[in-house]
C-alpha cells in the first residue's frame, strides 16, 4: 500500500499536458473527479485519524461531498466554459451544502473565495492561481477563526500557497508550482503530528493531541495532489 506523502504518492511532473500553461475549467473537473476518487481511496484511513481526534467521520464526510461535486462541476463546465471562477463558486456551494461537519464549510468557504478571486476568467495562470489560493486560504481562517500552528487544515494549505506564490514569483510554468504546492502541503501535513490542537473537537484532548496526523491536513494534502495530477493531464484510474 502506498503510504500518504511518500515519494512515489507525489505528482509526476513530467507528465506535463501541452495545454498546462493556464488553468481552464477542464483542469477544474478533472480535478474534482480525481479528488473524488483519491476520497474515496482513502476513506477508511481519514476516518481512523480523525477517530483519534474527533468524530471519526472525515473521510466519510469528505467521500461524499466530493462524489456529490463531480455532476456539479460537469453541469458548470457545461454552463460556463469560459469561467473558471464561477465553476469553483459552484463547487464551494455544493461542499457547504455535502460535506458534513466542520469541514463543510471550511473547504467550500476556501473554494468560494478563490472563486470569487477568478471570477470572470477563462483561466488561470500561476500568479493568478496563486492568488486565488491565498483568497481561500484566508477565507478558511477567517471561518474557522484559526491559524497555523493550530493543528488543522491550514497547516497544509499556508505553505501550499508560499509554495505556488514562489513558483510563480519564479515564473515556473503551472504544473511546477501546483506540484510544488502539493509537496509543501505534505510537509505541512506532517508537520502537525507534534502540535497540540488549538481548535476543533481535538482541542478537548489538550497535550493528548500531540503525535496524530491532523485528518484535515492530511485531505488538503491529497486534495492538492489531485490537483497537481489534473494540471498534469494524467487520466482517473
């Protein structure tokens, strides 16, 4: 089995498609019904971490959210080939409305922000991918009124964005920066394993919530990874 944030999880960036150059709303879909899969793949194991820190239902939560996206995003692209920003508008609604629990509205707050900063556009190169990302980045923090360093989602997704930020100061092309967000994301990831929660059920555990992988963290790390493979053009399977 192929352990979460090992080497031969992360993107494949030779695997570039020529088209890559911005992200389009075929990037998006694609994104979603491979995030779809990758959830559902790891359903079991989202649940077991989130068992040790909170409801246990995680996985479960985010499986069917995103199962519930993939009709979402393929009706968007349908409506409004031409606007990246309202396609991941519509996916924030449709995670706030499916994923159950407090990542609901985390994620679909983070999705909606980053629509709205890409609202208009066909596409997205990667300053402007980047900014989208800061703008969900912070919307998660202003809803869930946390920081990093608080053992949650964000500590994966903040150096997720310095990551893409840099790539695209550096004028990397697009599929570098997204994998180098998803790799940040994976250091991230691990880094919550010595916090003690600051925020969420976890935070009634106190100094018990050190040494467990934060399961929010550990889905915006596979999330990001999705999304690397989707810019990559590599097939769902």
């Amino acid at each position: 089995m192929q352990r979460i944030g090992s080497p031969a999880s992360r993107p494949r960036v030779a695997a570039a498609s020529p088209d890559a150059a911005a992200l389009a709303a075929p990037h998006v879909v694609a994104f979603v019904e491979r995030a779809a899969l990758v959830l559902r793949r790891h359903e079991a194991l989202l649940d077991r971490l989130d068992a040790a820190l909170g409801d246990g239902d995680h996985g479960t939560n985010m499986a069917i959210g995103f199962a519930a996206a993939v009709p979402v995003a393929r009706h968007g692209i349908a409506e409004r080939p031409d606007d990246v920003g309202e396609l991941l508008r519509a996916l924030g609604h449709s995670l706030v409305a499916n994923v159950g629990g407090a990542s609901g509205p985390l994620y679909g707050t983070a999705f909606i922000e980053a629509g709205f900063a890409l609202v208009g556009r066909p596409s997205a190169g990667p300053a402007e991918l980047a900014a989208a990302l800061e703008a969900g980045r912070d919307g998660l923090a202003r809803r869930g009124r946390c920081a990093v360093g608080d053992k949650t989602i964000l500590d994966a997704l903040d150096p997720a964005c310095r990551a893409l930020r840099a790539g695209a100061e550096a004028r990397l092309p697009l599929l570098d920066c997204v994998a180098a967000a998803a790799v940040a994301a994976g250091v991230g990831m691990r880094g919550t394993i010595p916090l003690v929660a600051r925020r969420g059920l976890a935070l009634r555990l106190g100094e018990r919530s050190r040494g467990h992988r934060d399961p929010g963290a550990v889905s915006c790390f596979l999330l990001l990874g999705a999304m690397a493979r989707a810019v990559a053009g590599e097939t769902v399977g």
